[in-house]
C-alpha cells in the first residue's frame, strides 16, 4: 500500500505517533508519504527523523480558522492527492481531520472511490478550555460537519471514542489505542539522595497547566520532594520555588533517564488526547496523580496504577499520601508497569492500524 499521513502539527505527541506509525509501515513492506505544515513547534531535525520514508512535503495550514487560507490548504491538498494516488490516507489532528476530508471529496474520481479514508484526532479541538464556549461549539460543529464526509474516525482512547459516537454521531469510530517504543523506557529505581521526584513532562502551556503543579508542590514543601518539569513552554514561569524545577527541553534519551529516577507523575492538565509522556511513565514503573480528562483516565487505573482526581485539592491529597507510603508506590508502580508493557507496545498499536487499513 501507499500510505499518505496528512498533519498540520507535527511536534510533541502527535510527531511522536506519526514517526511510529510510519516507521512500523515501512517495516511491513509500504510505501509511505508525509505532508505536513511548519509551526513554532515543529522539530528541526525532520530530515533525520523521517530518513526512511518515500517522500515529505510541506503544505502549509494554519491552526486557527481563516477562510482563504484554509481554502489554499485544501487546494493544495487535493493536487497533491491527485499527484499521489494513495490507497490510504490517514489525517491526524483536528485542523488536517476536516482540511483533509474536504480535499478528498474534491480530489474526486479514483480517489473518491477507492482511497481508504482515516482520521485521528489525537484529543477533539472542541474539548479545549483556552477558547470561548462559541469557539468550542465551532469546533465542535466543524468535527460534526466533517464527520459526514466519510472515513473511519481512529480514536486514542475509550473515552475519545464515546465522543466520536455520541457527539459526533459518526458512522465509522475504531478505538486504536496510542502505544509507545517501551524499548526507548528504562524502569525506575526512584531518586537515589532521600528527596522524591515528581515529574511532569510536556510543555509549560494552558492546557498542561502548570499553575496546578505548581500548586501541589507548595502544598508539599514540607515533605521531601522536589518537583521536576521535564520541558518548557509560554509559561515557564510558573514552574518556580524552593521545591520546584524547569529542565527545559530534553532530548528522548533525556527524559528516559529522568523517568528512570521518577517516583511519582503528577499530570494535572485541562484536557487531553491519550498523553504518550503518561504512558511512558506508567511503563517505566511510576505511579501517576492526573486530572479526571479524556486520556488521563483512560491511561490511569484508579486506585491501582495510580490516582484520578476530580479537584484540586484531590490532586494534591493523592501526591502528598503516595510521597508518604513507599509501600503504596511500589505496589502502584508495579502495577503500571505491568499493565503498560502489556497494553501500550507500539507493536500492537502498528499491527491494528495496519489491519485496519487492510479492511477500509
């Protein structure tokens, strides 16, 4: 098969999903092409991360709704449909899940008929909290309109998936769960000088809010804790205090190695698609604090991997008992890691997409 993966973001966890789908594809014998845009978080190093790939393409989409710009985009996508022919096109994000499918419909003739049509939203625009309740129902109604176009919609998580179905009321919804490369995740053995790590990885921005971390650690500044974000962001200056630390931004390697000195993930974010830096953790053996959202509690097994908590003072609570019981982390951590290894092989997620494909 051709396989043509259409994203207008290419950075964080959306790249990283990317990069493993089309690696496992090319394993199996197909033929695969990228066409992305560039934003302020697209990775510099493209050209070393896609080597083994058919072809990249730069097509430029932007992020928020332009009318003549995103007609550019979807003229500049049909011809290259029609230039590429794929028997599969995969759109990933929301921005590319509705650019995308209008391109398809004009591409027209065997395009229409016989490309296989699949879309990952990677966490719906519409559950965002950094717009207006207008802006969520127009994304919203963007997805809804989409949806009638045709395609599979390839959810991240169960809860994703509930979404597609009932406020989407799309015909074709497949869960395919995020995976990672668990080769690249070393297992914990904890911080090694008497004072805890708890992490958080990913940018500093709204929807990861950093406030809440940030909060908890204050909570806690009479424990022996340090909390440790892993990466940076617009608001790097929250993550500021006696017991608090800003790594900046880490290479994959990096991060690894700080994973492997983890005792606890605290992930209190707004929303989420099925965050890879929580599965990662999970794998490595470290219990997770995390907000009630899609993702979080869709990774996170309540009670027994970890702690879904539905408010601020739960987040903080749950931190503060597992700095406390080591007997409660081991237990927790060896849960997850047994779970994660199991669930989360990107083995299994390559192996499904691929059969999906297969079926249309």
């Amino acid at each position: 098969m051709k396989v043509l993966h259409i994203t207008e973001s290419l950075g964080a966890g959306v790249g990283h999903y990317v990069l493993l789908a089309a690696r496992g594809q090319v394993a199996a014998g197909h033929m695969v092409v990228l066409a992305h845009s560039i934003r302020h978080d697209t990775p510099n190093d493209l050209d070393e991360r896609f080597t083994f790939i058919a072809k990249r393409v730069v097509v430029p989409m932007v992020t928020e709704v332009s009318v003549f710009k995103d007609a550019v985009s979807v003229w500049r996508l049909a011809a290259l449909l029609r230039q590429e022919q794929p028997d599969v096109v995969h759109l990933h994000s929301s921005k590319a899940g509705v650019l995308g499918r209008v391109a398809v419909l004009l591409a027209g003739g065997r395009l229409r008929r016989h490309t296989r049509l699949f879309y990952s939203p990677h966490g719906f625009a519409f559950l965002r909290q950094d717009v207006s309740a207008a802006k969520q129902k127009l994304f919203l109604g963007f997805e809804w309109l989409a949806a009638k176009l045709g395609g599979t919609l390839v959810a991240c998580s169960a809860t994703e998936a509930k979404l597609a179905s009932s406020q989407l009321v799309h015909e074709r919804v497949r869960l395919i769960e995020n995976a990672t490369d668990l080769g690249e995740v070393q297992r914990s053995i904890g911080s090694a000088d008497g004072h805890l790590n708890v992490l958080n990885a990913g940018r500093t921005c709204y929807q990861k809010a950093p406030w809440r971390f940030k909060a908890v650690a204050q909570q806690c500044s009479d424990l022996p804790a340090r909390f440790v974000w892993l990466g940076d962001g617009d608001l790097a200056h929250e993550i500021s205090g006696k017991n608090l630390q800003l790594t900046g931004w880490l290479s994959r390697a990096q991060v690894a190695r700080q994973l492997a000195k983890a005792d606890i993930f605290l992930m209190p974010s707004l929303w989420e698609g099925m965050p890879l830096a929580l599965i990662e953790a999970q794998a490595a053996g470290v219990p997770a604090v995390v907000s009630n959202v899609v993702g979080c509690r869709d990774v996170v097994q309540n009670g027994v991997t970890g702690f879904v908590c539905a408010t601020d003072e739960e987040l903080c609570a749950r931190t503060r008992e597992l700095i406390q019981d080591a007997s409660l982390r081991k237990r927790m951590g060896d849960n997850a890691a047994h779970m994660a290894r199991t669930r989360f092989a990107v083995e299994r997620m390559n192996e499904e997409l691929l059969q999906l494909y297969a079926e249309g």
